[in-house]
C-alpha cells in the first residue's frame, strides 16, 4: 500500500489533466474528415445503387447450395457414404501422380524461369533509369558544363527507359500473357514471357530508385579519380545493389508463383489449367485439391523466400 494516497491521487489527476489536454490539441485536417465523410457516402452510394441485396445472400436456396459445395468437396469415390482414409489415400495418390505434380512442377518452372528473366532484363535497364548515373556528368561536374545535346541526350535516356518500365508493370501479366498465347500458343512460354515482362519493370523501377538513393561521397570519389561511367557502375554500384536488389527478386518470385498458377487458366498447363478443367466439369473435389496444392507451392516460396530474405539482411 502506497505510504502517501494523496500523492497518488494528485499524479493520477495530472496524468488525466495531460490526457485530455494531449486530446484537445492533436492535430485536425479537414482533408481527412472531408475524406472519410466522401469515402462514407460513396459505400452508402454503392450499397443503394450497385444491386447490394443481403436478403438475397442470406436466403434458404443459397444456403442449399453452399451445403451443396461443401458436401461435393469430398473426395468422389467418398461421397455419400463413410469416410475411408485408404480410399482417400488412393484417391489423392491419382490425383497428384496424374495432374497435381506435373502441373505443380510446370508451375515452379514457369516461375523460376521468369524471375530469373526480369533480373536480367531489369538489370540491364536499371542503370539508364537512375537520373544520377545517367546524368550528362554523373556525380561530380565535369571541367566544362555539358552541352545541350548531351543535356537533352542524357534526359531522353533516362525519361525513355522509365517509360518503358513503366509500360512494362501497366500491363497486368493475364493481359500479357492473353496477347502472347494468340502468338505462340499454349506453352509455357507466353506465362513465362508475360510474367517476366511485368517484373522487369517492377525490379527495374524498384532498382533504378535504390540507385538514386545509394550515399554518394564513395561514388564521387570514383569519378573524381577519373572513372569513367561504366567503371563507376561495376565498381560502386552494382556490388552496392545486390543484397537490396535480391530481397526485391525474391519477393516478387513469391508473386511469380501464384500469378503461374492462375495463368493456367488461358490453356497454360499449369495447376490453373487443370483447376479451370475441373471447374468447368463441376468436379469441386478435384478443384479443391488442386488449389490446396497450390496454397502449399505458394507457402512453400514464402518460406524459401523469406529464408533467403533474411540471409540477405544480415549480410547488409
């Protein structure tokens, strides 16, 4: 017991006193509260005007068919009587030998392939994207002011190349791989080329920032001993942007993964492929296994990747 209450007392009033002083002076925007009562009339909008019905969710023959779905997610050969593991063993042993592990393999293929396509393409364009490198003089002023041409020069480079990347990540990897399936067909080349062409411009985007932001007082030095521009980049950039650059790649490999399974949907046998077969067949059971399969692929290179990510850190 405190040897002093009204002391006690008297701290807890302060304390309260400070609370509500703390209160009334925090900061207010009227562009937040005018955001929040937009954003508030917008969902009242859509919910009036956009066809929202709960009644409509929330009625018996709805009901019924999500009784329905769940019961079809049984094995086949298990529905409509007991359960039985060896049946079920057999059943999933089919499934994976048959369509789960040669699409699951495509799957992962079709992922590494690609990633391993963006690095290169990003790497490559990452350099003419960094306004500081491809600057007419990159660091530190040259002995005479650079000339107009090679002012508008340099500039071109650098606003081109970032149109491109930015073209490249504006086109979703579906959209993509829509447009090189009519080309090459149904390989796995389109998923491969689609995913790869998004991510370039993703890691080259994301690349060409870190550049920017590298410290610049090793790279002036660089350049004031005489290094030419490409000396500058293998020598203090790129080894500068490697561990940064590899926790991007690996996080958007994770990305790679997921979106190859769902272009297997375009007629890319990946798990996708046989995901939409069973869909449109009504096989729920086989469906979602497959998607199972998928999750699991899907958390398997999150773990991989963030093992690596973490890697990457401590050596930073």
């Amino acid at each position: 017991m405190s040897a002093n209450p009204f002391r006690d007392a008297r701290v807890t009033d302060d304390r309260e006193t400070l609370i509500r002083r703390l209160w009334q002076d925090r900061p207010r925007s009227r562009f937040v509260h005018w955001s929040g009562g937009l954003l508030l009339a917008l969902v009242v909008h859509g919910w009036m005007l956009g066809g929202v019905n709960l009644s409509d969710v929330l009625s018996p023959q709805r009901w019924q068919n999500v009784e329905r779905f769940l019961t079809e997610l049984r094995p086949f050969p298990l529905q409509g009587r007991a359960w039985d593991w060896s049946v079920a063993g057999q059943w999933t042993l089919e499934l994976l030998r048959e369509k789960a592990w040669p699409a699951a393999v495509t799957t992962l293929a079709i992922s590494v392939l690609a990633i391993v396509l963006a690095t290169l393409g990003a790497l490559l364009l990452v350099l003419s994207a960094a306004r500081t490198i491809a600057d007419a003089e990159p660091y530190l002023p040259g002995p005479r002011p650079p000339g107009l041409i090679r002012r508008l020069g340099s500039g071109g480079v650098v606003a081109g190349t970032r149109a491109l990347l930015t073209f490249f990540r504006a086109v979703p990897e579906y959209i993509w791989a829509f447009l090189l399936v009519a080309m090459l067909g149904p390989t796995a080349w389109p998923a491969v080329l689609a995913l790869a062409l998004h991510n370039t411009g993703v890691l080259g985007k994301l690349g060409a920032d870190v550049v920017e932001n590298l410290e610049t007082p090793a790279l002036e030095a660089l350049r004031g001993v005489g290094g030419s521009r490409l000396q500058i980049a293998g020598v203090g950039i790129l080894p500068a942007i490697v561990p940064r650059m590899l926790l991007f790649v690996f996080y958007r490999w994770e990305t790679c993964i997921r979106e190859a399974t769902v272009l297997g949907m375009l007629g890319i046998v990946s798990l996708g492929y046989w995901i939409e077969d069973a869909r449109s067949r009504n096989h729920y059971d086989e469906m979602f296994f497959l998607i199972l399969v998928g999750a699991l692929i899907v958390l398997l290179g999150d773990v991989l990747s963030e093992i690596a990510r973490r890697v990457m850190r401590t050596q930073q």
